[in-house]
C-alpha cells in the first residue's frame, strides 16, 4: 500500500509541475496577439453598432416625415383639382351678378361658394393675398404681364387674374397677377429729361452745339448742368 501511495504522490507532482509550469515567451505573445485581435472585433462590432443606431435614427425620422406630409399634403393633387371647380364657381358668380333678373341663381351660387370655401378652409388651405396695391412676391406670385400704370409704382400689383392658394403653408398655385412698370409720368419726365441732349453754349467764335450722346439713361439731370459748368470754363 506504501508503494501504491507513493506512486500516486509521485505522479500528482509531476501533473503539477506541469500546471503549474511558466509560460515561454512564445505563449505570451500569441496571448497578446489573441488580445489583439479580440479588441480589433469588438471595435469592428462597436463601430457596425453605432452605424447601424445612426442608420436607424435616420430611417425613423425620415418615415416620420413622410408620414406627416402624407397627413399635411397627401389630398393636395385633390385640392388642386377643385380649385378649377371654384374657379368655374367665381366665374358663374360674376356671371350671375351682371346679369339682369338673377338674383336667386346669384344666391344659390354664392351659397354653394361661401360652403366650397369654409370646406377648404378647414383643410388648411388659404388665399394668397394678391389684391390691387399689393407689393409683387415672386415667392406667391406670377406675373402674366407688365403694364404702364398712372397710380402705383414699379412692382405693385395692378390686378389678379387667377387667384393662389396654400396648403399648410405650402404654395400649390401662385397668383397669376398683372404687375406695374412703374407710374407713367414719371417715367415720361425722366425720359424729356434724358432725350434733352443739345444744349446751346456761348463760344467766344460763335454759337456751338454740345451734343451728351455719352449718358447713360440713369444720369441725373444735375450730371447735365455740371458737363456745361465745366464747359463753359474751359471755353473761357
């Protein structure tokens, strides 16, 4: 029994060192390297994550933006399409307004426009303001034509052809609108002005003409009066 003891003591020694022995340096540097290599995955794997979280806040923000102007604009090619129908509406109003003894017909449609109106309104879409005297928007605004005007300034609209509307702030039909070139005598002033290009000067040889065939057509008319000034000094 002694022996068989001993056997065994013998041989859980030897297992032991062998546990228990020092790694070579080898075995470290492949358990650095495995090191290494697990941190490199992980980065990898991070980096993917916070790609993918990223990717995903966009997708969520970008469905959530589609859904909204699906809610706000989704019935906006509809709306579009019944603008031509009130169109025809106001029409038969003017129609039935300068027309002698239709007064009911005038009623009913007005009946049926002012219902056609409160409808679009509770939908969000409203008028584009582009009445007389109103300042000329390219934003809102299209210019079917320019015209001489004896009461507004340049770039004030005279008249609305087509009215334009809204949806939830979204222009979906400008206002077609005539827009002025500017009052009439005004420009008819600038332009005696500007064509006045002879004036008579006083020579110490005779009369002589002096032609400003060189101004340009915004030249002041006091730009005129310093060329004779300079002139007439130099003749002298």
């Amino acid at each position: 029994m002694n022996n068989e003891d001993n056997n065994v003591d013998n041989e859980l020694k030897e297992t032991g060192q062998e546990e228990f022995e020092a790694p070579s340096d080898s075995d470290g540097e492949k358990l650095v390297e495995e090191k290494n290599n697990i941190q490199k995955k992980y980065d990898d794997l991070y980096e993917r994550f916070v790609r993918l979280a990223a990717d995903f806040d966009n997708f969520k923000k970008r469905t959530s933006k589609e859904k909204s102007d699906v809610q706000s604009f989704g019935n906006e090619e509809l709306i579009k399409g019944l603008l031509n129908v009130l169109d025809n509406l106001e029409r038969a109003l003017d129609h039935a307004e300068k027309s002698e003894g239709s007064n009911g017909l005038f009623e009913g449609v007005s009946l049926v426009y002012d219902q056609f109106i409160n409808c679009l309104e509770k939908f969000n879409v409203k008028l584009v303001e582009s009445g007389e005297g109103v300042e000329f928007n390219p934003k809102f605004h299209e210019a079917i034509e320019r015209v001489d005007s004896t009461k507004y300034e340049s770039g004030i609209i005279i008249s609305e052809m087509v009215k334009g509307y809204t949806l939830n702030n979204r222009l979906i039909r400008p206002s077609m609108v005539s827009v002025s070139k500017g009052m009439v005598e005004k420009r008819e002033e600038t332009d005696e002005k500007l064509e006045d290009k002879k004036i008579e000067i006083i020579e110490d040889d005779g009369s002589g003409t002096l032609e400003f065939s060189e101004l340009e057509a915004d030249s002041d008319i006091s730009d005129i009066e310093d060329i004779i000034d300079l002139t007439r000094e130099t003749n002298n």
